[in-house]
C-alpha cells in the first residue's frame, strides 16, 4: 500500500506540473488573444462626476449667480442592440425612438434607429444636451412603469451644470458671465474663476455579462460661493436711474440712440470702501452675452467682420467705471484745495479774482465758465470756478500738488477684486512736467489733461470726506465652501491717511454748499443733507465738442454713509455741457436710497452758513 500510496503521489505530481507547463505555454503563446475575449466580455465603467461652480450672492444672501441641474441623453447603442435580440423585444428600438421623441421632442423619432444602425457597438451617443431636470424627471418616471420596461431600453442620463443668472441684465458687467469648460470670461465669474470652481469627481469600475459589479466613487469637490457687498435693491434703483435717463435723453434727441455714449454709476460705502452698486450703460444680458441688439454700431451687424463684432462685444463687456479712463472735471477741484489746505498754502481766509480766464506763454487762454468776480474757497466750489483753481493749484505748487496727487491714489491702481483696472501712471503729469509748463499744472488742479477711473476718484473721494481714511474698494465680502462654512472674510483695507479731520470737516461743509446753493442743487433731495461736486470735462480731441459730466455725492453731510457717483459720457445732446445730466441720475438714486438706509432728515436750523 505504501508503494501504491508514492506511485499516486508522483503521477499526481507529475500532471500538475504538466497542467503549470501547460498553462504557462497557453499565457505566453495566446495570452492577448485570451485577455481580449475576457475584457470584450466585461464593460469597464469610468464616469466623470461634474462638480458644481460656486454661487455669487448678494450682500443679503439673494442669488445673482448660480448653477442648475441639467441632464445630457446619451444612448448606449451596445445595450438597446442587445436588448432588442431577446425573445419579446424584437421592437425595442423603434418603441424606445418612439418614447424619446415623446419626452424630447427636439429629438427626431428615427435618431435611435439611425444611431443603433451606425454605431451598434457605442456605449455613448449623446442624443440632446442640457435638458431640464423636469423632462429628465418625467422620462425617468415612465421608464419605472411596466409599459417603459417594455419599451425603452439603453437611454440614460448624464448630469451636468449649467449657468444662470436670476437677474440677467443686473450689473452684468460687474457679475460676468461663463464661457464652455466653467472659465469666467468678465467680471466676478473671470476674477474669482478658481475659488468658485471645484474638482471633477471620478466613478470607475467593471461590470461583467451577470451585472456583478465592483464601482469606486471619487465624490466631485463642488466650488466656494462668493458673498458681495452688492445690494440688489441698491443695483436695482441704480440701474432704473440710468435707463429713465437714457429713454429721456433719446426721446428728446429725436433718434434711436441711447442717452450717451456711455452712462455709468456706483453707490459705496465711504467710511470702509465697500460698493454697494456698480452699473454701466449700455448692459447686456448676461444669458446671452453675444447679443448686440442693444447697442448703438457704426453699421449693421450683419456687415460687420469678426474682428469689428469681437471688438464691439469687448466695449459691451467692459466694466466703465473700472476699466474706463477719463479726464475727470471739476470733481477733482476738492482735490486741489484739500492739498492746499493740508500743505498751508491755501487758507479758508484767501480770495480770488475771477476775470473770465488766464493767459498762458504760446498765446493760449484758459477760459473759465463765466466772470465771477471775487471768490471765496467755498464760492469757488459753489460756481466751479476754474479761475480761482488755476491760481489756488499755482499757489499749492508743483511738488505739492504732484505729490497729493499720488496721495489720493491718482496714477496708482485701487486694487479693487474686479478685472480690467488700467494703470494710469503715464497718464499723470510729473512734478518737472507741472514745473516746465505752468498750463499743466493750471489745468490739472480743475481736473483737466490727466485721467482717472471711477474707482480711482471715488476712493480718494471718500478719504476726502470720512476723516482722512483712504480704503481699497472692495466688491466681494466673504467666501464660503459647499456646506456654508466661511473659508476667508474680507476685512476693510486702510491704504493711507490722506486728509486731516480738520480740513475733511471743512470740505464736507463746502461740498453741502454747492448743493444747497452752487451748481449742484439738481441732485438735492428735500429735507436731506447731501454735499457734492459737479464736473463738466471737454473730451480730448477739444475741437469735436464732445463731453463727459458727472457728479459725486455723499450724504449726510455731518456723518457720511453713502456716496454716489454718476458719469455721463458724450450726453446725446446738442449742448452736451451741462452737469444736470448726471444730477437727475444721481438725485433718482438718492431719492430712494436714503430712506432705503435709514439716513434721517436733516434737522431743520435756521442758522446760515458762514
């Protein structure tokens, strides 16, 4: 028996190693061909999850930007083919085209069959993209019943998200828009592009012909959501300001133009530099950017090149009070005599003549807008004179005022978290530049031959007005992830002191005089205390006549919480030189925002001013 025993152990042996030999020869000899059946057998599944892009919210949490659920139809050729070889299900594919056309009419009842006959071994042909969450739904719902058991088989749905805007034509140069692949083309969406985007998820995995399967899942990382510091009641008074204006304006001109060339506005906050509101027009509506049916072309559209159309679609998108240099007017008069005051070369004693202009070496003349005789510093703002500030800069000097200039951020970008801010140093005279040519530096203390932005004036403005606090304009105010928690607040920035408080009290109390009695009354509101100034700018070339006129304002006056400028460029008008144009812009915002914000009713005094 124990010989037996060893025989039956070593042939045992024996055929195992032939059976390794033989297995061995099979890997090496036919190893691909074997894997290739196997893996023909099985589907190996790989599915990329989308995230989803962050929100943009309000200063209240209302949504201006957000991302909806939409669904792709994908057909899986390979699955209906096979289906439809089963004993019963010989009409698959006709009742499934059927069922789709149904529920996705944009899809042709045949494109199953077509695409079953093409492709039968495609596990992916996308039959519709972006359908609703609705259609999806209720195509889902039949699919459970008995009758869509019978009649559809190999549709199924991709989830993908789509972009939109509840309030499409709201600050929509500021919010931006998205172009394919999540990439923010303008605005907040270009700005903040990698905080709201997210990380794609993955599930992958393999299925073999007895639907056992083994699925890993990578959960998609969704993006940030951004809170602004815009209000939308805020934006939305701004904007119905402008277009009242802009209707008026091209009534009254007789054409189909707009009111202007441009027509922009900002509402913010003076005392930590946050905007309320920001708005250009002409806009565009943020679910269909590419649209030019609102703005004012040279020629037709359909007779326009791609180049020409880029380029009108660039000047639609651009945020002006951003992005758009200009030179600004008498808006920078409180400027001047602010550096005045601080450098004590200017006193609230000192009188000017005003004899209707100045002469200058080249036989040139700088007029100024009437012969106001005797002014006062406060009275020169009241009329805006440009006599009394050429000779209140001459009196600053060149080194002074060059030097206020950078002081209040003139030359130097804002570093507000929007696109497109310019640099404008090269758009400043120098101090040796001021010295060489006293015409630059007479010119350029009533705001004329140098350039700035919106934000740029307001910012330094504001620090005119608060105290001498000069903050970074800020749009966005916190960032929060997915589950609400807060990933980074934003803290008011103190750039610089500029002014002392002394010579802030008084410019305020100067500014409420060209409101209650200056040039500009317009955009005072009854009962309210608001200070100003106005600008009436010729734009460069001088021959063509054209201007921008703007107006800034604060209120109240003795404790500032909101500011409010208005530009008008190249009002559609005969007589374009006229501040009142943004005055009436101005005096609509304020009109409803101040009690909108709670800012009281001056108290009545019957005390004049000194």
């Amino acid at each position: 028996m124990q010989a037996t025993l060893t025989l039956a152990f070593f042939a045992c042996l024996a055929l195992f190693c032939v059976i390794i030999i033989r297995i061995i020869y099979l890997q090496t000899a036919n190893g691909k061909s074997y894997a290739k059946q196997v893996l023909s057998q099985m589907t190996y599944q790989n599915t990329t999850i989308p995230y989803k892009r962050g929100d943009i919210v309000d200063a209240k949490g209302t949504t201006l930007a957000t991302s909806i659920d939409v669904y792709n139809v994908v057909l899986d050729c390979k699955a209906l083919k096979k289906q439809s070889g089963l004993k019963g299900y010989e009409d698959i594919i006709s009742s499934t085209g059927e069922y789709v056309h149904k529920y996705f009419p944009d899809i042709d009842e045949d494109a199953v069959a077509k695409a079953v006959k093409k492709n039968p071994n495609s596990q992916y042909k996308v039959l519709a993209r972006k359908e609703s969450y609705e259609k999806m739904k209720a195509f889902s719902d039949f699919s459970e019943t008995d009758e869509g058991k019978a009649g559809v088989a190999g549709i199924w749905f991709e989830k993908e998200y789509q972009r939109s805007y509840p309030y499409p034509t709201l600050a929509s140069q500021l919010i931006g828009f998205v172009a394919s692949g999540n990439t923010g083309v303008t605005g907040l969406e270009s700005e903040y592009n990698s905080i709201l985007n997210g990380t794609d998820g993955r599930s992958f995995g393999y299925q073999n012909e007895d639907n056992s399967e083994e699925n890993n899942v990578i959960e998609p990382v969704n993006g940030n959501t951004i809170q602004t510091s815009i209000d939308v009641m805020t934006q939305q008074t701004v904007n119905q300001a402008i277009l009242k204006f802009n209707k008026k304006m091209a009534k009254a001109a007789g054409n189909h133009k707009n009111g202007s060339v441009n027509t922009a506005a900002l509402v913010m906050n003076p005392n930590n530099g946050q905007i309320y509101a920001m708005a250009t027009y002409p806009t565009f509506s943020l679910d269909d950017p590419r649209n030019l049916s609102g703005v004012d072309l040279d020629k037709d559209e359909k007779d326009m090149t791609d180049e020409e159309k880029l380029d009108a679609l660039n000047n639609l998108w651009q945020n002006y009070p951003v992005s758009h240099t200009y030179e600004p007017g008498s808006t920078f008069k409180p400027f001047t005599i602010a550096a005045g005051f601080e450098t004590g070369t200017l006193k609230k004693t000192d009188t000017f003549m005003c004899d209707g202009g100045q002469s200058f070496p080249g036989d040139v003349y700088v007029r100024c807008e009437s012969h106001h005789g005797i002014e006062t510093v406060r009275k020169a703002l009241m009329d805006s004179c440009n006599d009394a500030l050429m000779q209140i800069g001459k009196k600053v000097g060149p080194e002074n005022f060059a030097n206020y200039q950078h002081l209040f951020g003139f030359g130097q970008k804002t570093g507000i978290d929007l696109p497109g801010e310019p640099r404008t140093a090269s758009l400043l005279y120098s101090e040796k530049q001021l010295a060489a040519q006293p015409i630059n530096l007479a010119t350029n203390a009533f705001g004329q031959n140098f350039n700035t932005t919106m934000v740029q004036l307001a910012s330094g403005f504001c620090s005119l007005i608060n105290g001498g606090n000069l903050y970074k304009p800020t749009v966005v105010s916190r960032i929060e992830d997915d589950a609400g928690n807060t990933v980074s607040q934003t803290q008011p920035e103190l750039l610089k002191k500029t002014v002392s408080k002394s010579t802030s009290d008084t410019l305020r109390s100067y500014l409420k005089s060209v409101v209650t009695g200056g040039t500009g009354v317009t955009a005072q509101v009854k009962g309210y205390s608001i200070g100003g100034k106005t600008g009436t700018a010729e734009k460069q070339p001088r021959n063509k006549h054209n201007y921008l006129v703007s107006f800034i304002g604060f209120a109240p006056v003795e404790n500032p919480k909101l500011l409010v400028y208005v530009v008008v460029d190249v009002p559609n008008a005969v007589d374009q030189a006229h501040s009142k144009y943004a005055q009436e812009i101005a005096h609509d915002i304020f009109k409803t925002l101040l009690p909108y914000y709670n800012i009281e009713k001056e108290k009545t005094d019957s005390k004049k001013e000194k």
